[in-house]
C-alpha cells in the first residue's frame, strides 16, 4: 500500500506517528506474518506498507480490526492521494 501524506512539519510528524502505530499494532495480528513501514528516500511524506498474511482470512480481519478503521480516520486528513492498495498472491 502506497501512502501519500499531503502535509509537513508538525502535522507530518504527527501523521507518521499514526502511521508507525499502526504498524506496531497489526504486527501482532493474528495471521500476521510481515509488516514492514518504509519511508521513501528523499520523500518523508511518501510511505510503503508491505503486509504478509498467512491467509485471505487473516488479511480480511485486520482490514476490519478496530484499530485498521481507526488508523484510517485518523489519516485521512492528512491524505495527498486515495491509499494504491494492490493485493498480491503467491504463485503455487
């Protein structure tokens, strides 16, 4: 998931406070296996999350978590573009 933040300073800091929260707390989801917040290069309003769920069930709950509904409204504010959220399955 691509994560644009259309603000800076105080309120920036402050979003990627959300942001690392977030992490934090859906690493220890059930079904979770990875969950990796990176900071663009050279763009410290630009994130990437990288998630790895054990199933689609597992994805699915942390997408409907409180804490998922919750991070997304507190963002949104700060938002420069909708969340690009590409799924993405293993090849059997």
């Amino acid at each position: 998931t691509h994560v644009d933040l259309a603000t800076n300073g105080e309120r920036l800091a402050a979003a990627t406070k959300v942001l690392q929260e977030f992490a934090a707390k859906s690493q220890k989801d059930s079904g979770n296996i990875r969950f990796e917040l990176l900071v663009q290069d050279g763009r410290v309003n630009h994130f990437t999350i990288v998630e790895i769920w054990q199933t689609r069930e597992a994805f699915e709950a942390h997408s409907s978590a409180e804490h998922t509904k919750r991070f997304r409204e507190e963002i949104q504010p700060v938002m420069g573009s909708p969340f690009d959220e590409r799924l993405h399955a293993r090849l059997q």
